[in-house]
C-alpha cells in the first residue's frame, strides 16, 4: 500500500490552524508596516540639528533625541548620518515634481517661483550649506553621489520634456540647458538680493519670473 504524501510546512500550518488561503497569507506577514509619520518626525528634526549646529555638530543621536524615535528606527531607514541629512534636505524639493499645469510656460514660471522661494527660506540655504560641507566631508560627498541627479533635478527636466513631446519645444532641444538656464539665473538671483531687500524682491518677482522664462524660451525658438 502507498504511504501518503508528506504534507508540506504550509499545508500542515492550514491544518492546525484550519485556515483559508487568505487567512494564511496574513500570517505569514510578520511585523508592522512602516510609520511615515516617523519618517516626517525624523527629517523635520534633522534639519533643525543641522540648521543650529552645521554638520560639525550634527548627529544621530541628536536627531533621535528631537524626534522621539529610537537610533534603531532610524537605522532602518537610512544607514548613516550623512544619508538622513541629505534625504532631509532633499526632501523639501518634492513640490517639482507636482507642477504640470498642461503648458510648458506655465509650468517654467511655476517651477521659477517656487525655487526662488525654497531658495529664500531657511530650508533653501541648508542646500548650499550641504554643497559646501560635502566639500570637506567623504561621507556628505558619498551620500550626495548615490543619487547624482537628485529628485528636483529629475522633476526640473521632465517638464522641459512634456514641452518637447507635446510640441511646445522644437525636438533637438538640450533639456539639461534649458532646466539649468532657468534654475541657475533663479539661484544666482537670490545669492545676489541683500537680505534686507529680499521681501522687497519676492514681492515683485512674478514680472522678473516671467520675463527670465520668456528669454530662455524665445532663445531656444531662435536657435531652431
């Protein structure tokens, strides 16, 4: 007489348990899903860390202090330092990628307008701060490496890219000078503006915006 086969590790759980399919599925799921809200408290606190005390005086356990969050969360979800700082910076930038008002000019003067205000702000200057610390720091310079073109790069050049496929832009267009064009003459406007005239400045930028974003365009029509 033939033995019967051997139940395997799943069908002998199902039938201690006496569990469905989905019910089994469920238990094999271990642990908690992730808190993004921990995730917000950690970068919101590492950015204050780094705004007070500069990268000198930047830590872990710092951070973790601030936020309430354990060391061991926050080696879960990134592996050093140098990688929370630069996600944290970084992480302001996201308002990129959510421009797309279904035209390429519009878009430009979206995207001018909310750099030079994240720029402006103290947030902005944490991104020179970072540029200018990963000069000295090996570890700053490796995290900032891992992701060469970070997300507002991406998202920066991917509106000049929905102007080119929908016809706003000739074909050969360069999508990296026109982005840059635009970001550079932006950041180097800010850097150039006194502090004590920067309100000032903010208040009248929508014609400056503009007009910068008309001038790009206009030169690549030209080149055509």
């Amino acid at each position: 007489m033939r033995a019967a086969p051997r139940k395997t590790s799943l069908e002998a759980l199902r039938s201690r348990l006496g569990c469905q399919d989905g019910v089994v599925a469920k238990a094999q799921r271990v642990g908690r899903p992730r808190d993004p809200a921990v995730e917000t408290r950690a970068l919101e606190a590492a950015r204050a860390v780094y705004a007070e005390r500069g990268w000198s005086g930047f830590s872990l356990d710092e951070v973790a202090r601030r936020s309430g969050i354990g060391k061991g969360s926050l080696y879960l979800r990134w592996p050093n330092k140098a990688a929370l700082l630069v996600a944290a910076v970084r992480e302001r930038t996201r308002f990129i990628a959510e421009i797309d008002t279904g035209e390429l000019r519009a878009d430009l003067v979206e995207f001018a307008r909310g750099w030079m205000e994240y720029l402006g702000a103290d947030e902005g200057a944490l991104t020179s701060r970072l540029g200018v610390d990963a000069q000295f720091s090996p570890e700053l310079a490796e995290s900032l490496a891992d992701d060469p073109y970070p997300e507002h790069i991406r998202a920066t050049r991917a509106i000049v890219r929905r102007g080119i496929e929908r016809g706003e832009l000739p074909p050969g267009a360069s999508v990296a000078l026109i982005a840059d064009l635009i970001a550079g003459a932006v950041s180097n406007h800010v850097s150039a503006t006194p502090l004590h005239l920067r309100g000032q400045v903010w208040a009248e930028s929508a014609g400056y915006l503009a007009e910068l974003v008309d001038t790009v365009l206009a030169g690549v029509h030209a080149r055509s």
